[in-house]
C-alpha cells in the first residue's frame, strides 16, 4: 500500500509542475508578445509587411520554413544582435512555445513594443501556410 501511496504522491506532484511550467510560459508569452492561431497568423502575415523570423537553429530552418522567413537563432536575441526594424510588426515561430517568448521577453527589453510582437501559437508543425519543401 505504500508503494501504491507513494507513486501516486510522485505523479501528481509531476502533473501539477508539468502543469505550471506549462501555464508560466502561455502567461509570459502573453505578456510580452501577442499570440496568434495558425490561421490568424497565416493571414496577419500575408495582409501586412512584416518581419516572419525563424528562431530555429539553422538545419531545421534549412529543412523547411514559412516562405518569407528569416533564420535568426535564439541565441542571437540574448546577444542583442537581431537586427530587426522597430517600425514593422515582427512575427515569430519556432517548435516550442518557450524558446519563442524568451526571444519577445529580449525584444521587449531591447525596445521593441509588444503591439508589435506575434507568435505563432501551436509552432511551426501547426502552421498551414506556405513553407518551403
């Protein structure tokens, strides 16, 4: 009965950590960018002269990405180094949602407004625009 108690106490304890690392990533991205569904996203990009930035590393940019994307990895963003116009809108993706807020929390710092921050909510793999291959 212990052992029963005891994997039982260690699953929940992991829910509910999953859980919360999960809920402070959707939180900080919302706080520093505006997220946007693949759809949303799709069309925000075709109606308007954006900046679409990959911040994959550069073989899964190589393999295929939005048409129109540039490949900025997200160390460069910790660097202060990307190079992007605050004039336009910027518009982010990448596979994971917590690699993506940490590059907008560095644009947030460097300057750039939040009103003019997307991401892609989902990732690239949900993404059903035009890509490459």
């Amino acid at each position: 009965m212990n052992l029963l108690a005891t994997v039982i106490i260690v699953v929940v304890v992991w829910g509910v950590i999953a859980l919360g690392s999960w809920l402070w990533v959707f939180l900080s991205a919302k706080a520093s960018a505006i997220l946007l569904s693949p759809v949303d996203f799709t069309e925000k990009t075709a109606n308007e002269n954006g900046q679409i930035i990959d911040v994959r590393e550069s073989p899964a940019y190589k393999r295929s990405h939005i048409m129109g994307a540039r490949n900025i990895p997200m160390a460069n963003f910790s660097q202060g180094k990307s190079g992007l116009r605050k004039d336009r809108d910027i518009f982010l993706y990448d596979e994971r949602l917590r690699d993506v807020v940490r590059v907008s929390k560095s644009l947030k710092k460097q300057g750039y407004a939040k009103s003019k921050i997307f991401i892609l909510r989902g990732g690239f793999s949900r993404y059903d625009g035009k890509t490459t291959k």
